[in-house]
C-alpha cells in the first residue's frame, strides 16, 4: 500500500494516485484535516507486534505495517472543534499531531518521498550554502530582518535585487519580486519577521529541473520571450508569466551531477529545483523544493514526470 500524506483535492497527489492504480498498487490518504474531527491513531511501543493503525472518520482501519511507501505532499492542518477556540491550545493540538503523525510514519519500515527529517532541514539558506560549497553558482545573498543591512546590500549591487521568504506559506502564494524603490517603505516591518535578499541574476531564460530519485527532468523556460522584462516581473519569478514558451532542456552534465550531488547532502529524493541561465550561458542555482509543483512542467513540455513519482513510490525505478 501506499500511503499519501495530503489532501484528496490536491491535483498533484491525485495525479500521481491515478498512476499507482494503473501500475496495481493500491494507494490510501491521509488528510490531515481530519485529524483532530475523528481521525484515531495507535501507537503502541515496547511489544512486539504492537499495533500501528489509523482509523479514518468513516472507521476505515489502516495497518500502517503494510504501508510500503509514504509520499509528504504538503499535509494539512488538523481541523479541530469549534468550541477549541483559544489559539494557544490549537497551536498545541497541531504540533501533538505532527510529533505523533511523524513518530508513527517514521516507525514503519518504507520508503519515504521525501524524509521529514530531509524536509525540516532543506532550509533555503542551507541548500545555498551546500551549493556554494559544492562547485554551483549562486547569486550573493542576505538574509536579514536589519533594514540597515538591506539598504548596505542595495547600495553595493545598485539596487539591482530581489527579494523572496524563507518559507512557502499554504495560506498564499508568495513571488520572488524585483526590488523597486517603492518597496522601501516596507522595510519598517522587516523586523517583525526576516527575509531573503539576492542579487538580480540576469539572463534569457529560466530551468526547472525535477529530480526524482535517480531521473532528472529539464524544461526551459524563455522569460524574455514577451515583453522587455523592465516591464514584467515574470522574469524574475517564471510561475508569474503564463504565456513563457517551455521547451525541453538538455541540462550538462556537470550540473546534472552537481544537483544530484545537493540532493544527497540534503537527503531529498524529490525536488523541484530553479536555475536560471545567464546571458554568457551559465546555469546559477537559486533554490531546491521538497514539495514543489511538478503537473505545469509536464503539460507544457510533456515530460513524464507523474509517472516516475509513481514508479519511484511503487519501488519500481
């Protein structure tokens, strides 16, 4: 069995369930939504053959023993009671289902895309930082929530830069963005809370690659393709430009396997990763995702990228 740890309306997880049946294996969700409205887990430790089920609001019994493969695509929420109405006490109750969910999926003995241990710690900085220490180009960057370092950090790469989070939020999507003098005056709230700051990268077209255990996955995507990119965003962020023509990319060799090689330091089996290609032709490294989207690449250049999530989940690749 394979279970998918996401909601049943997330397009990717569907997608890939859809494969699994057709290669017979039989695949199980687990939203975590549920969790908390009638979801039941048991965790026995300290006997043998000590249960480890769930049990689904329609009282579906899951034996977690027989769960061969796990596949963390960006879980939900538990949902809890109305009346738990003291936000203290929800942001406990979540974080005691996460430690419980993750100390029972951890105890099985599958296979898991990706490990939750690899996601907690594929922070952006982190795979930056490997990159740099592996032989990848990337751009300077700071992360910093001092509007003194920022302005220090504009100055010297004359305010060409962009800016991003730390983290994908699951309430809204969150571009990177170019930096413009307007965006200034929001530089009075960096310190509630940090963020990334890079030097703009600039170049024709972006890459994104998907890695999925051993296969890679190249499409490139021509940002210059429309309009002068002094009037668009979409140069800087691709997801933002609908229209950018996605071809196949035949990514050398080097940094197929420098990529690799950052997927192993970081213990990631998946991953959707961004580069973009510089005027002289260069491949700079921007970030990896453990979760990233996959589906837009796959209708736009198709690549078959679904089917080896799949196989890579079934044990067959």
């Amino acid at each position: 069995m394979i279970l998918i740890v996401s909601s049943v309306m997330d397009a990717h997880a569907r997608c890939v369930a859809q494969e699994l049946e057709k290669l017979g294996e039989a695949v199980f969700f687990l939203d975590m939504s549920h969790c908390g409205s009638g979801t039941l887990v048991e965790h026995q430790i300290g006997r043998s053959g000590a249960p480890l089920t769930l049990t689904t609001e329609d009282g579906t019994l899951i034996n977690l023993c027989e769960v061969s493969a796990v596949w963390h695509r960006r879980p939900q929420r538990p949902r809890f009671p109305s009346d738990l109405i003291d936000i203290e006490d929800r942001n406990f109750a979540n974080l005691e289902w996460i430690d419980a969910l993750d100390s029972l999926l951890l105890s099985i003995d599958a296979r898991h895309m990706n490990p939750l241990w690899s996601q907690r710690a594929a922070l952006k900085p982190r795979q930056l930082e490997i990159a740099r220490r592996l032989g990848l180009r990337i751009p300077a960057t700071l992360v910093t929530n001092d509007p003194l370092r920022v302005n220090e950090f504009l100055t010297m790469h004359r305010n060409n830069v962009v800016y991003k989070s730390l983290t994908a939020p699951n309430h809204c999507f969150l571009a990177t963005r170019r930096w413009s003098e307007t965006d200034g005056a929001a530089l009075v709230d960096l310190p509630i809370s940090p963020a990334i700051f890079q030097e703009e990268i600039i170049g024709p077209s972006d890459v994104r690659v998907t890695i999925v255990g051993q296969e890679i996955f190249a499409a490139r995507i021509d940002t210059s393709a429309s309009r002068p990119s002094s009037d668009r965003q979409s140069d800087v962020d691709s997801r933002l430009d609908l229209d950018a023509p996605y071809e196949l990319h035949d990514l050398p060799e080097s940094i197929a396997q420098l990529l690799r090689e950052l997927m192993s330091e970081l213990g990631l089996v998946f991953g959707t990763i961004d580069l973009k290609i510089t005027n002289e032709g260069d491949h700079v490294f921007l970030e990896v995702n453990p979760q990233g989207q996959f589906l837009y690449v796959e209708i736009l250049t198709g690549l078959p990228i679904t089917l080896a999530v799949a196989r890579f989940l079934a044990g067959r690749s």
